[in-house]
C-alpha cells in the first residue's frame, strides 16, 4: 500500500486544534433541564434513552470523544441528564442529552413535553446481551409518550452490544425485538408511529454507521447533498463517495449507491490515517498549525487496483472517494469536477448562514444550478 499525502502547513490554514483531543466539543453537567434557555437550547436534540449499563454513555464517548472502547469498561454509570453540545461541523450541529436509566423522566416534576417537543431524534439503545423485555416496555412507554407530544421525532432503536453474538443470534434478536417492539405499538393504535432499527456495536464501525443514519435525517440540505455527490461521481468515474465529519467519523451525505460496511471501514481508517500522520509530520517543529487544513489531501493505493482519495472541503469536513487505479488516471478531470463540488458545498452552507432557515424551494436553487454547471463542463475540458 502507498501513501501519498500532502502535510505542508499554510499559513492561512483553518484554526482546527493541532489534534483532535478525547474531550473535544464536551458539553456540560446538568443536574436539572429546568435551566434558562440559552442559545444553544435551539439546536437540535438527540436523546439518548434506556435502561442502565445499556451503553448509552459509551456510545456518546467512543463516537463524539473519540474514547476507546476498552476505555469505556470505566466509565461510571449517569446518575443524572447530561448535556452535550455537539458543534464539530456545520452539519453536526446538535445537542445530546443522556439520560439514565434509573431516571423515570415521566415524573412530576420534569417537563417531559418540553423535553419532546425540541427534540429531532429519540435514540432508545437495548442490550442484546441481555433479558430486554423490560426495556422493551420501556421503549413503548417512552415513543408512545414522545409521539403524542411531538409526532416529527425520528425514533431510533440501538439492538447494542451485538459483537458478542454469534451472526444468527444478532439476525434472531433483532427480528424478535422488532415484531414485540411494532406489535406494543399496533395493540396501542400506534401504527402511524415508525422505529429504525440498528445492530450496533462500540467495537466496529457499526455504531458510526448508526449514528450517520440518524444524523443525516436532521440535516435540511441532505438531498441537495446527495445530488451533488451523484453528478460529481457520475461525471468523475468513481464508484463510490462519502462527505465526512472529519471529527466523529460521521457520514453526512453518501451517493445514492449502496454503502458497503467493508467501504465505509477503509474510508474511516483512512481519515485515521490522514490525521494521525499530519499530527506527526504536518505541524511545525514548535507544535503549531493544523492537522487539517485547506491543503488536506491524500491518497491511497491498495494492492487490489482500488484507490482511496481523501480532499478537504470544508474545515470540518472531508470527501473520501472509492475508484478503481485506471479511473484515477484521470486525476484532472476528477480534480476540477472536485473543485466545482466543493463550490457547491459552500454555497450551501452560505445559503443556510444568510436564510437561517432550513433550505427549502428557493434555497436549494443556487447548490443546484452550480450542479448543472459540474455536470456539463468538465467532459469538454479534459
């Protein structure tokens, strides 16, 4: 395997820590979510729910923190809400709030329709390894509840700690959880009320592909992003793209392609990569510049003629590619097409800044007309 990455530092490079530090974005300890509304509180929220020693904490520290898995085998159980500010891209941009197990948050004296009401996604994570029939009561008490406060929430189910059952076990589990989950929810005349349900795990990739999936339902703009990433590949010769946050590994948008798990793994040890040796290589002898910058890039060649191709497009974002070595040849064509996605790219974001309003009919207008021009151009340039 060959690597080809540039780590000259500019100095105009974005002011990204030199590192991506385990307690990078933390939010805050609350003991109460009676507090004052502060500006933050209008971002959206994900909640994560369940019974204790689930992982919910785990899954917030290995995705968002970048703890390691064994590392999370010490982490105390919550014993009260916390708050965590996400703000490691323009696109994440939401809080999670994680609540313990032992909390019964229909109490008095919480405000659960407040808590509802501001809330994008209501993640409830299940143990695999464990008897989950009362979570399972848990989780229809807690959608049933949630879904007549504010039926725009996108319910999402974690079937968790799946690595260490057997592949038959895992496929078992989640069709059992499944029909008592949907079948709770028909016997209480819920049928409108929709669950996605994900196998995940802290130990492979699969809880960041989770975490994607639910993600990208928050994003207002991912069908403009979609369409770009399908005329700059289909005009590019590659196979496969991603738009990655470059912190949490996070996959804002995707081509509209299947996504192959064993794809998406290179592309995230890829960023590793990139990462790891710009901090090593790419700073100055005092430690100062970036370990992402305007100038990121790099290249990967593996022995089976793929190649993986990794460009900065944003501060926090980063486009990683999948094609084969015969369609890398033409580097031009897929630099300048590149060049004109990630123009796209900014105006998008620029249009979401000036709005500050989720786009819409009139906001999508300016990305997509800039995409015509990327899907035209390029042939007659090369």
């Amino acid at each position: 395997m060959s690597i080809q990455y540039d780590v000259e530092p500019l100095a105009d490079s974005y002011g990204v820590a030199d590192s991506f530090p385990k307690d990078f974005g933390y939010g805050e300890d609350e003991d109460t979510i009676e507090d004052s509304p502060s500006p933050s509180d209008s971002k959206p929220r994900i909640l994560l729910m369940g019974l204790r020693r689930s992982g919910k904490s785990s899954i917030q520290k290995v995705v968002f923190h970048k703890m390691s898995p064994n590392e999370t085998l010490f982490l105390e159980s919550t014993n009260k809400i916390y708050k965590d500010d996400i703000s490691s891209s323009s696109f994440v941009n939401f809080q999670i709030w994680d609540f313990p197990g032992q909390v019964d948050f229909f109490d008095p004296t919480f405000d659960y329709e407040m808590i509802f009401r501001g809330t994008g996604a209501l993640i409830f994570v299940i143990d695999a390894q464990d008897d989950y029939m009362e979570a399972l009561g848990r989780l229809h008490l807690t959608v049933s509840r949630a879904y007549r406060v504010n039926p725009e929430i996108n319910f999402e189910v974690f079937i968790h700690k799946v690595d260490g059952l057997s592949d038959d076990h895992k496929i078992e589990t989640q069709r059992d959880i499944h029909q008592r989950a949907n079948d709770d929810l028909a016997d209480a005349s819920l049928e409108k009320l929709h669950l996605s349900f994900y196998l995940t795990s802290i130990y492979d990739h699969s809880i960041f592909e989770a975490f994607s999936k639910v993600v990208q339902k928050l994003i207002p703009q991912l069908p403009t992003l979609e369409n770009l990433l399908n005329i700059f590949i289909s005009n590019s010769g590659i196979e496969k793209a991603f738009l990655f946050d470059v912190v949490s590994k996070i996959y804002i948008a995707t081509d509209s392609s299947p996504v192959d798990m064993q794809s998406y793994e290179l592309c995230c040890d890829m960023i590793d990569v990139v990462i790891d040796v710009s901090c090593i290589y790419g700073l100055r002898e005092d430690g100062s510049g970036s370990a992402y910058d305007k100038e990121s890039m790099a290249i990967i060649k593996l022995n089976n003629t793929t190649v993986l191709y990794l460009k900065e497009v944003t501060k926090f974002l980063a486009l990683v590619c999948i094609l084969r070595e015969e369609s890398f040849e033409r580097k031009g064509l897929i630099d300048y097409n590149f060049h004109c996605f990630r123009k796209a790219i900014h105006e998008v974001f620029e249009v979401g800044i000036s709005t500050q309003r989720p786009l819409g009919s009139q906001a999508v207008g300016s990305p997509c007309n800039k995409a015509v021009a990327l899907n035209g151009t390029p042939r007659n340039t090369v």
